[in-house]
C-alpha cells in the first residue's frame, strides 16, 4: 500500500504529541479530581491549570469556563431559553439560529420550535445581517439569543460574529459562538468576537475526541436546565467525573495551536508589509 497523506483535518486533527504526552502523564496514576487526598488534589489542579490556559486562549474568567464532552454536548447545554445572568433569572424568548450552523445547533437546541427561527446568508455565505436587523425588529421587546458559527466547518467561511454581536447586543441580547472549527486557526478572543458564550472542541486542534468546553464571558452566567445531574462537578452545570487526561491533552494542544496561530500571523504579517 502507497503511503497515505491525511488532509481531513476539519473532520479531525491528528492527536499532537504534546497532547499525547500529557495524557500519559495523567493516565499514569489514579486521578479523581474530587477526592481530597493527593491524587485528588493533583488532579483538581491539573483540570484548574487547563481552565486557566483556555480561559487565556478565548479572553474569558477560568472560573466561567465548563469542561464537556465535545462541542455537540456544549452547544446542546448552552442552547437553552434559561440561561440567568447578573441581572438575574430572565428566560429567552427567541433563538436566532445562522442558516449554515452544525446539525449540534439545528437539532440539539432546546427552545420550543416555534421560538426558534432560521435567519438567512448572504450570497457570500456569510450571515445576513440585514436579514438579522430584520429578525431583531421584529422579535423588538423579547429577549433574543444568537447562534453563530465563527467559521464554517463545509465552506471555511469566516462568520461576521463581530459585527452580528453588535446588533443583537444593541437590542439587547446574547450571542453563542460555535468556534468549534474556528479555534487555533483564527483569533478566538471573547471581546474582540463579542460573543457572550463560545463552544471548543479539543480534537479539532490536535487534542484528543471526548472533550470540548463551554465559554461564558462572564462567570455570573449559569444555566437552570443542565442536562446531565450528580454530583456538582463544572459549577453543577456538568454532573460526572471529570476526565482528567483529555482535559490535560486539550490544554497542551491549545498551548501548541496557539503558538501556531502567532507565529503564522507574525509571517502573514511580514508578507503584508511592503519591502
């Protein structure tokens, strides 16, 4: 058999060394991060050393940052009418959803189906936001939240998150960004994105498949309606024994994708500039 090239990388990156050798130091001895003695403890710190290093990546508190599953899982808790925030419990009235979102989005949202509406793409195939002024008028007085994909796993379009922010944020609302393909790529700044929520998923970005967080830009976010219940672990809103090691493995390849992404922007840059 000739040797095969892969080139998938939007399906799944290869899991980076680094990734894999943080794993196997975890994977090494017994780790419950929930347990009070040493391995507990070594493992409660091992998860809050990845919190801080995602919470650095995305511009966002460690302590708003809510390990999951995947991407699919972090999309499907956050897409929920009751997400309660500093002003206090206030459920969404309307999900706006981006024409080319991921079936994570379509399907797995949890508002009523007469509460959430598509809104259209531009030619370009980036979002419509005259569209999205259109939608915001009419839903005036309710309260609105968008999903918006910073980048779209098919096409590669880059998603105007910024400027949809603007206008949702403007009338009043919330924005949730699926930066599940966007991450290590481009920048995935909170603030300058202007998303009050963002989604990773680790095996995206040279980390291992089975875990992906939930990013709120501000910790005084919380969800009533969680969806998996026990024993309180991530804030209540994630119940379950924390795994460990793919955490660890997430944050050693974000560490590595986002030396990548800076010197890859320090050459583009170089290029742009004129000799």
């Amino acid at each position: 058999m000739p040797p095969r090239a892969y080139l998938d990388h939007n399906a799944t990156t290869p899991l980076h060394p680094a990734a894999l050798e943080a794993m196997r130091a975890v994977l090494a001895r017994p780790r419950n991060a929930s347990s009070v003695h040493a391995e507990g403890r070594a493992a409660r710190a091992a998860i809050e050393n990845a919190r801080l290093e995602l919470g650095a990546f995305v511009n966002a508190p460690a302590k708003a940052i809510i390990f999951t599953s995947g991407g699919t899982e972090a999309l499907n808790l956050a897409l929920t009418p009751s997400i309660d925030g500093a002003d206090g419990p206030r459920p969404f009235d309307r999900l706006l959803i981006g024409a080319a979102e991921h079936s994570a989005v379509l399907n797995g949202h949890r508002f009523p189906a007469d509460r959430a509406e598509i809104v259209a793409l531009a030619g370009d195939g980036a979002l419509d936001l005259e569209a999205l002024g259109a939608a915001l008028a009419r839903h005036k007085g309710e309260r609105v939240m968008l999903a918006l994909q910073a980048a779209n796993n098919e096409t590669g379009v880059i998603q105007p998150v910024a400027a949809a922010a603007e206008l949702v944020h403007a009338a009043g609302g919330f924005v949730l960004c699926d930066a599940v393909q966007a991450a290590g790529k481009i920048d995935c700044d909170m603030t300058r994105l202007g998303a009050d929520a963002l989604v990773l998923s680790a095996h995206k970005f040279g980390g291992p498949q089975g875990v992906g967080a939930l990013c709120f830009a501000s910790p005084a976010s919380h969800i009533r309606a969680t969806m998996i219940r026990g024993g309180g672990q991530e804030r209540g809103l994630r119940a379950g024994t924390e795994n460990v090691a793919a955490i660890a493995g997430m944050a050693a390849a974000l560490r590595i994708s986002a030396e990548r992404l800076r010197r890859q922007s320090e050459v583009l840059a170089s290029l742009a500039r004129p000799s």
